[in-house]
C-alpha cells in the first residue's frame, strides 16, 4: 500500500519500492528474518520499515526497457541521398589533398630550378667580367704594340679592318701617332674614320 501523507494524498512510490523488494530480494530476507533472535528481529523490522520509506525510483532497481528507434519513411529515402553526399565530400577532400601535394612539389621543382638559374648567371656574369678584363688588356698590349709600330706599317693593318674597329683602336692611341697613321690608310677609309672620331665636322 501507498503512505498517505499530511495534504492526504497517497504515495505511490514506496508501493513500487516494496514490490521491487520483494521480487528482487523478497525470499531472501524472509528467511535471514526467521533464523534471528527476538532482538535481531526488532532491529530487522525496524531496518526494513525504514527501508520501504526511501523513495527509490522503480528505474534504479530495474533494468531499462530498451526502446527501438522507429526510422520514418522520409528518413529512409533520404539516407542514401546523404550517405552519397558524404561519400562525394569525402572524394573531395581526397582529391584536395592530392592537389595540394602536386603543388607543393611543383613549386619545390620551380624554387630548385630558379635557384640554378640564378647560380648559372651569376657563374656567367664572373665569367663575362673576367673575359672583359682579358680584352680589356689585350686591347691595351695591342695599343702598345701599335703605337711602337711606324705609321707606314700600321695603315695596312688597319685598312683590313673595319671601320668601327679601326676607330676604336685610333681612340685609344694619342693624337700625335693618329695624326701620323691617317695619311697612310685608305682614303675613303681614312675620311671615314675621321668622321666617326669627330676630327671633321
């Protein structure tokens, strides 16, 4: 029975707690109960009033009814449609991925290959001043040695020449031995030449 409580409505709960008691451990105890002492039944009642007056949900002493979850017919249509969509996304993100390494290693290829460009020019670049150097002093030594020649010697040697290497060399010469070799070359050549050094204006 239920316990009728001050506002005089009933208290189902301990009615429940008793019958969980006694399909759970009823048989139990009864028999512990007979076997004690005047005194060890005192006390058992007590413990056992006691007992029945804790509000324990029926929940607690018994096992949770598993309730079966109902798909609707929406959901089952749908569920492929999704489960396709997951399956696309997750191509995608895959596809993604290996894109991003393709580029990852097209850029790795590109810096390489740009580093060995930049390498290669300046290895050219020293290799260009070093070359200008050496023409540099040949050019020099062939100045020198032109200008230790006679005029007589040298014209032949320049009108073999072209005419824009023939004013370079007589730029480079003093005005005196110039002075000296113009006469000598051709004289086509010779009034060229000197319009190219701005001797005739």
């Amino acid at each position: 029975m239920g316990i009728l409580k001050n506002d005089g409505v009933v208290d189902h709960r301990h009615e429940q707690n008793e019958k969980c008691l006694s399909r759970h451990g009823g048989t139990a105890l009864l028999t512990f109960f007979i076997s004690q002492d005047t005194r060890m039944k005192v006390f058992f009642s007590f413990f056992l009033v006691g007992f029945a007056l804790i509000p324990v949900s029926p929940c607690r002493l018994q096992a949770r009814e598993i309730t079966p979850v109902r798909a609707s017919a929406l959901d089952i249509a749908v569920a492929p449609k999704i489960a396709a969509r997951e399956l696309a996304i997750k191509i995608r993100e895959k596809d993604f991925v290996e894109r991003e390494k393709d580029l990852a290693e097209a850029e790795k290829r590109v810096s390489g290959k740009l580093k060995r460009l930049i390498a290669l020019q300046e290895r050219v670049e020293v290799e260009l001043k070093e070359l200008k150097q050496i023409r540099d002093k040949n050019f020099k030594n062939l100045i020198k040695t032109y200008s230790a020649m006679s005029p007589s010697k040298v014209a032949p040697l320049l009108d073999l020449m072209e005419d824009s290497k023939v004013v370079k060399i007589l730029r480079a010469m003093k005005s005196e031995a110039v002075a000296k070799i113009l006469p000598k070359i051709d004289k086509d050549k010779a009034v060229r030449v000197s319009l190219a050094l701005g001797l005739i204006r």
